[in-house]
C-alpha cells in the first residue's frame, strides 16, 4: 500500500471473497492474505502470475529476505497505530432515514464486494441512529476515488434474522451504508433516541 501497489483494505478483502472454495478451506489466514495480495498484484500489472509461480518452485524454505520499505513508512505505520485513521466525514445532502424509521435491506446477487452480510439481505429493521459518512467499501474496492455515503444504525429483532423459533428477544444491531436501505414506514417521532 505504502508503494501504492495496493489501493486499499477493500480491494484486498474483494480478492479474498474471489478465491477458489478449496483455498478457502486448505488456507491458513495469513495464507489467505497472501493469495489475494498476489491477485490484486496480478491484476494491477504489478506482477506476472507466471513470475509469482516460478519464484514458488525456486523458494528455499529456509531463506530470509531482507525487509525493504520506503523512507518514513516505520513512522507512518507507527503514527496509524497509535492514532488511527479517521474516515468519518460529513455530506452535503441530508441523511436519507430517520432515527425510529422501519426499513428494509437490499438483496444482492451481484459477484462484488459488499459489508453487508447475506443474513442481514431482504431483511426488516429499524434505524436506531444516524451515524457520519463514510467511504463506500462496495466501490472503493474497485475504485480508490469511490464515492461516500451516510451511514446508520440499524437494530433488527433476532427471529426476523433466524426465524421465530430461534430469536426470542434477542436484537442484532448492524452498521449499514445508505444504499443498503429501502424505507418501508415512516419515522415514529420520539421512538429512538438520536445519536450525537
């Protein structure tokens, strides 16, 4: 990323999602890290897939390779880790949903990425609080400029998620993108708090 070979968390998590089934299951995690790491390498003409196969058949398991990083990235990995990366923003346009309206999410069936769980797809719930914008995953793991847009907190009731049998009271609340929304109600005044 530092070199810019990477353009950021989402593209990475985009190539995992794209790995063949029997990687996901023979791969370890950092295994699975390095697999889309070489696809996005591949893809982005960094590398050629040929070259990354040839280098596997010469590899000496005992050999070490001296760490090269640009100037300055220890302290700027430093910096991240002790203070983060603050992506929140504000728009222009107003927030789409209220705190206390009833929505729906989207269902999507489409081969890109998405933060939004399968479970969680074609699936009632209520805003509970309007929260910052933020970088859309969904496009900036194909585009670095991708747009952003508001995000909400969102509570549904657990047997609207696994079934009446299975949820009793229990609630799940989630974190979703605009686009993920469809309203279905209107907003019930005074029903939830607002969030800050």
């Amino acid at each position: 990323m530092a070199n810019g070979f990477l353009r950021n968390i989402d593209e990475n998590r985009y190539a995992k999602e794209r790995l063949a089934p029997e990687a996901l299951i023979r791969c370890g995690y950092w295994e699975l890290w390095l697999a889309a790491l070489e696809m996005n390498l591949v893809e982005n003409g960094v590398l050629e897939l040929a070259a990354i196969r040839e280098r596997e058949r010469r590899a000496d398991p005992g050999a070490t390779a001296p760490a090269v990083a640009p100037d300055g990235l220890h302290d700027a990995i430093g910096g991240l880790i002790a203070h983060g990366v603050d992506m929140a923003s504000q728009l222009s346009e107003p927030h789409r949903f209220g705190a206390g309206e009833r929505v729906r999410t989207r269902v999507s069936n489409n081969r890109r990425h998405t933060r939004l769980p399968s479970y969680a797809m074609g699936r009632e719930a209520v805003v509970v609080s309007r929260l910052p914008a933020f970088p859309l995953p969904d496009a900036v793991a194909h585009d670095p400029g991708g747009q952003r847009e508001w995000t909400y907190r969102i509570r549904f009731e657990a047997e609207e998620l696994w079934g009446q049998d299975k949820g009793g009271s229990d609630a799940v609340m989630l974190d979703v993108f605009e686009s993920y929304l469809i309203a279905t109600t209107p907003a019930v005044a005074g029903s939830v708090e607002e969030a800050p």
